[in-house]
C-alpha cells in the first residue's frame, strides 16, 4: 500500500470540536423549539432511487444531482457503443440512486408511502445533511445541512402564525436580535399583477423588483420596460415601491389598491388574520415585516411566503418559507397542503460568528482537568474524578506521567476553565487545589466543595 | 412529468417520528456520557475521495464502497474500448469519490490532516451513518449509524478503564441491566500461541475457538487437527478451555500458564492494571468479564480487546473495540497510537426493543394537546398555549375547526397524554378542564394550575 497524503474532495468539511460545539448549541436551539410546538423528527436515506429525485428541481437540479453507481459489475448492461450516444445513454444503465438534494421531496415521498399510518396534520422536522454538484465558492458547499420544519394536511392560518413564534424564539434563545421576518402572501402578488393590468405576469415583475435594492427604481423601470411591461403598468406600481408605513398602514393601503382583485383581498386577508392569531397568542410584531414585493419561490408557494434577515452582516438571508397547495401530486397523491420554512444552519452559523454570539461557556467542553506530580496523585485523581462525574461535571484526569506544566497546555489548548492539582498536602488532607484559569484565581477546597464550586 | 409510486432503496430506511424519539434517547444518552468523560464530537463528510477509501478494509470492502458518478460528462475520459477492459478500467475514469464505509479512516485522515492543530492526547466522538452495499437481510442495512469514541495519542491504561466506566454509565441510563463486557488483551491471544508451541498462529486459534459455544470443544479440537496445529498443542488448551473461575482467579491462573512467554505476561499485567484502576476509581468489576478466549480484530488490535454482550435476547452482541498501535500509518503519519470502541445503535434499538426497555414518557412526544369547540375557544386557546410554552411544555393548539372526537383522536394517535378542553364556562371563568388520557380523571385548574399539574 503506498502512503498517501489525504485530502477532502472538494466543497465537503470537517467540523473540529469547536465547531461542532457551535453547530450543535445552534441545532439542539432549533430542535428544542420544534418539539416545543409539536413537531416530530422524521429522518430518511442519504440515497434514494433517481426516480424518486430526477424532475423534481428542474434541469439544473439534475444536472446538480450526486449519482451513485451500481455496485458490482456496473457495465454489464453498457455496450461499447452506448459510450458513443453519451451521458444520456450511460447513465440510466450505470446508476439507479443518487444522494438527497433537499429534504422536502424525501419528506414528499414519505408522506405518500406512510400516508395510512400519519396523523394528519402532520407536523414534522428534519435536520440531515443534502448534496448538490455546485461549483464550490465561498458558502456554497457541496454537503451541508439543511433543517426544514412543516405541517401538512391543514389550511389553518395558526401554522403561518407558528412559524413567526419558532423563529422568534430561535433567534431569542440564540442571542440574534437585530433581524425582520419579512412576510407576504403569494395571492397578493398575483393582484398586484392583476392589477396593474399584466395578470399572471407576477412572476416577471419580481424578478425585477427583486433588484430594487441593488439597482434602484429607474433602473427596475427599465429591466420592465424591456420585459414589454406598459407603461401604465409601470407607473401604477410607483406607490408600492414607495410603501413606507408599518405593517398596519401597509395592509389598509392595499385595502384599496387591490380592491379590485379578488385573489389579492384573499391575500391581504389572510396576512391580516395572522396578524391578529399573534395578538391572541399575546405577541407583539417586533421583527415582522409586511414586504408587499417579498417574491420566494413563486413555482410553488400559494399563499404565505416567509424569508429571515439578520442586518448588518454580510450575508443576511438565514430562512425562508412559504404555504404550498400540492406537496404529493408528483407521486400520485393529491391534495396534500401544508406551509414549511427552512432555517439556514451554515448562514446562521457564519451570522453568529460574525457577531461574536457564540457564547463561551457551556460549549460542550470538558470543565475540569485534573493533575497531579506523581502515581499517588494520580490515584487519589481517580478518585477526585469519580466524584465529579457523578456529580455530572464534565472532567478529565490528565492520562500520561507528564511535567504539570504540559498538564496545564493541554488544559488551556481544550479551553478547559479549572485545573486541580493534586500535591502532597491536597492528597494528605484528602482536599484539592482549584485553579480558575480565566481569573488566576487559585484556592483550596474539599472535593465536594470542588463539586459545588464548579458545578453551577 | 408522470406520476410514480415512490419506493426507498433496497438496504436504506426512513426513520418516522417514534423511532426517531427512541433512537434520540439512546444516542443523546450515549453522547452525554462521552461528553461527561470529556470527549468531543467530530464529523466528517459524507463523501470522501475514493484514494482514501480504497484499499483500507480489504477487496471485499473495496466491492463493498458505494462509489459517486463523477459530476457532469463523466465519459468524458472513457473510450467505447474502454467497456471491454471492464469494471476495473472503467471506474477510475468515472468515479473519483465514494459514501464514507466507516468512522475510523476518516477519523484517521482527520487527523493526519489536522495533527498541527490537535491537542493530544485526542478524545473524539463520532456519530455518522456509513453505507456499505452489503446485500441486505434482517438487522444488516446498506445506510447505518456508527457511534464510535476514540482516544490517540497515549499508552496510558486509564483510556481502557474509562471505556469500561462509559459502557457501564451508558448501560445504566438506558436502563440495560443483564449484559457483560467481555475483556481480553491480544498480547495474551499472542503469548497463548506461544506457550502452546504455535507461536504467530493466534489468529488461526482464535478462529476455531470462536466456535466453541456453537460446535463444543470435540468440534474445534477436530478443526484445531485439521489446521494442522500438534496433539500436544490442543491438549495444552485444554486447561483454558476450561477455565471458569472469577477475573482474579483467571489471572492468576494465566501468570503460571504464560510464565514462559514475556509478551503475554505483559498483556496479564495490563488487565490487572486496569482492574487495579477500575478499584482505585472506586467501581467495582461487575458486569466486567475477563475472557481468555475473546478475539477480535486481530489484524489491528495490538493491546486491550472488548466485546459487549447483552444477555437473554436474539443478538446480543452491542459494542466493541480495543487498543491499536498504528492508526495513520497508512496516511504517512507513525506512531499514533490510541484505544477505541463503538456502540452499535441498531443492535441497541433491537435489544431495547426485545426488552421492552423504551421509557413511556419523555419520548419527545407534545404534552398537551388543547382542545376547543368554536371560534371564542381557539382564540382563548391561544392564550393557554402562549402560557405553556412558555412554562417549557410542549405543546399545540388543535389547528382547524373539527369536532372535539376528532381532536381527541389526533391526541390519541398522536400519544398526547394530557387534553385540554375549553368550553363556555372555562372560558368565562378562565380556567382549564384537563383530562388525563392515561388516567382517564378530568378536572377544572387554573391557567397556573394546570402548569404545575403536568409540568412536572
């Protein structure tokens, strides 16, 4: 076997201790708020049949898509002219499973193999890994998570109103404040576009609105002209580019302005019933914003349409959702609708680290080394260590005869916050020496005095 | 697009809300005994380059890796002549990945690669699925999770104690009772083979001796003649064989029988030390079963061997592990040395299952489903499901206008243990009537009342 020096394929990671402590501080949070409003953990294979997969996320999407080959002898359906008719010759003869893109056509599948034994509505979420073909650039990566919560088989608004309260909550117990929900609602953007006279043309329209912020208005004015939108049509929309007023003033403006489309008042009452859910739930409005050219998804989402924005950092967008008519129908199973959002964990992760959020204690770290001169220390530390576990305090005894002072490297490389150290004196008075490496701080203490010390 | 029946791939499994709640509270009670001990958890991607995979688990685990189709024209390198020189011309030039096969070579490549920034000694954890294109049967799956804790870079012997000790505080939390771990030191298969005159021939003897429980001693001292190993040799076994005394009176026995071999009476002296450890730690041996006989990993295994085995149920055999001498050699780095085991999550499942060892409650189930009979109660209900959750209590507010039979039935399904029912007179009163689901009792509580009845 020759030596090799190893290497990881590209767009994949490792995550060390100290990320890994940080992912899991951010998805034990998520988690814990999903099994607080009810939602169940549903996880599926990494493969599923390329049947299941190819013409779900368009031709891009299967391009994207990871193929596995068949095991065994691959080749015994492929002749060696079938190398001559291509990929599209090979492929379905080579490989019958390809490795998850996303969670929801897994969760789709599921829903219709499991539709007898699920209770309806079903409320679950799924946080597994995903792999896409991308050209790997900074963020983009071509394994990484992804954390979906949904709730299918109702049309009740109280699951748009759940899904402000999770990331409300999430965000809260993760220490991020500085962010908006933006909301809106499918139907209105249907009747703005009805309104302004290029029904069914939302779709164009916010493609182009969607660069409001990055071009301006004269510019969006001409990318619509160009896309042959009228004239009149184009300044009709001047008031909603303009909306200023909080979610209230918003919602009444377009009372009148949309009076004459009627998917668009479904919109704008379905959004004001959330609105109102969240006073009964006694909930204020802070972090959610009414964006009337919010546009997400406009493929699939019918209804309420959700996206994350944490300010002032790079890149802001964290989470995103929205309200689905017909999540089955591809398998054969219509009539499944429900309303789902996605917390981006890697996006959330880089947001935090940003801003410095990441708390320093309680990240899955060892909270007490033990060390000692010699075999007698070292015995009484086995003891010391027993006491400390059982008080459920998270410790180490050092595991090698080494100099106290690479003892103490090796605690102050973990980041572990106390040593104790065990000379002649602690050992013969049955009593240890504490040392808080933040403060300098040393003192000496009986072992259950050790315990409550360190273990608050 | 045509509408298909959805069906998983052979070998793989969805993991639906009950079995993710009892797979949850083994592997967050397995995690928290690591972290306990002080290890952290690494993870490693999915995908890693076929070079590191390949050639480290032998040809058959080679056939056994799943590889990944390289992305876009993966023909681009394969020639119609290609085909004829078959599988192993062809998969070089379209496959330059595979799926992870287990823990241990891309916790070996994580170091290799990372070894200037790892502290040592290295305390990791792991908890991953691995694929392997076995072929499929009861118990045995081509996507599983592995649960592997490993320490590097130290000889010291309080790594196998701490094993010990992790098995033993795991077990208990699970509520495992009627198990042993089997305990052995190759050093001793070694000096055993030598002291019978078949010195080098451990792996040969161990092979047959495996058998003993199924096929008795007559059966493998006829495979024994047939392996050709001498009368003589087999009648020196025979004592072994036969021994069924204690840990202690075992090695006692074992420092005359090795007296003649230096190597195995160094394997004796490290099971003693780490009995003598285990004493000063303050634990006793139960559950800890010294097993002259037991062999695994033979190829690798260099000092401590174990093998855990749950008593009264179909497989028994739920962990392993033991102590290496070169785990990166392969990846140019010498020298590392270390001590590990795995859990296996699966047979874990199983034998909880068999023993019916799943807790009822805390199984991340909602707690209160609140119930209503028209639009006044579903808005009071809000404010009680506010409330709640914010006690802590998971819990939901039943999402759409439906009989009070068919909520109670969504709790049922559901195993929601506690119904909240607000009809007229609770809401006039703003009060609660609660009806316990296992019990059957119902009473009238205060909002305040009700959290501290099922908040406990």
């Amino acid at each position: 076997m020759s030596i090799q020096k190893p290497s990881l394929p590209k767009g994949t990671r490792d995550f060390g201790p100290i990320q890994m402590a940080r992912r899991n501080f951010i998805l034990d949070t998520i988690k814990e708020t999903f099994k607080l409003f009810g939602f169940q953990q549903l996880e599926t294979p990494a493969m599923e049949n390329l049947s299941t997969l190819t013409g779900k996320y368009g031709d891009e999407g299967d391009q994207l898509l990871f193929k596995i080959l068949n095991s065994g002898d691959f080749l015994k359906n492929v002749s060696p002219q079938d190398v001559q008719g291509g990929v599209a010759t090979v492929l379905p003869k080579v490989a019958e499973k390809g490795l998850r893109y996303d969670l929801t056509v897994p969760f789709a599948r599921y829903v219709v193999m499991n539709r007898n034994e699920i209770t309806f509505p079903f409320k679950r979420f799924q946080i597994q890994p995903v792999w896409r073909a991308d050209r790997p650039q900074k963020g983009r990566y071509r394994e990484f998570y992804q954390c979906d919560a949904d709730v299918v088989g109702t049309d009740s608004l109280i699951c748009e109103l759940e899904i402000l309260l999770m990331i409300k909550r999430a965000f809260a117990k993760l220490g991020i404040t500085d962010y908006s929900i933006k909301v809106n609602n499918r139907k209105i953007l249907t009747g703005l576009a009805e309104v302004i006279g290029e029904k069914g043309r939302e779709g164009e329209l916010c493609v182009a609105i969607d660069k409001l912020d990055k071009i301006g208005w004269e510019k969006v004015q001409e990318e619509l002209t160009q896309r042959n939108f009228t004239e009149n049509a184009i300044a009709q929309l001047s008031p909603i580019i303009d909306l200023k007023e909080g979610n209230k003033g918003k919602l009444e403006f377009l009372k009148t302005y949309l009076s004459s489309s009627e998917i668009g008042m479904k919109g704008i009452g379905e959004l004001e019933e959330v609105f109102e859910l969240l006073a009964s739930y006694g909930e204020n409005q802070e972090h959610v914003d009414f964006d009337v050219v919010l546009a997400r998804g406009l493929s699939y989402y019918t209804g309420a349409i959700f996206e994350v924005k944490v300010n002032n950092v790079s890149i802001g967008s964290v989470s995103g959702g929205g309200r689905y008519d017909n999540l089955t129908g591809v398998f054969g199973l219509e009539g499944v609708s429900g309303v789902g959002f996605s917390f981006g964990v890697d996006r959330i992760y880089d947001v935090m680290d940003e801003l410095g959020l990441f708390p320093e204690r309680n990240l899955d770290k060892t909270k007490v080394l033990i060390t000692y001169f010699d075999q007698q220390g070292f015995t009484y530390g086995l003891k010391v260590l027993h006491k400390l576990r059982e008080a459920g305090i998270s410790s180490e005894l050092y595991p090698d005869d080494a100099k106290i002072k690479k003892q103490f490297t090796y605690a102050d490389k973990k980041q572990i916050p106390f040593v104790v150290i065990l000379g002649d004196t602690e050992i013969a008075e049955e009593k240890v020496s504490l040392k808080d490496l933040q403060t300098g701080k040393q003192e000496i203490l009986t072992i259950e005095g050790l315990i409550e010390r360190v273990g608050k």
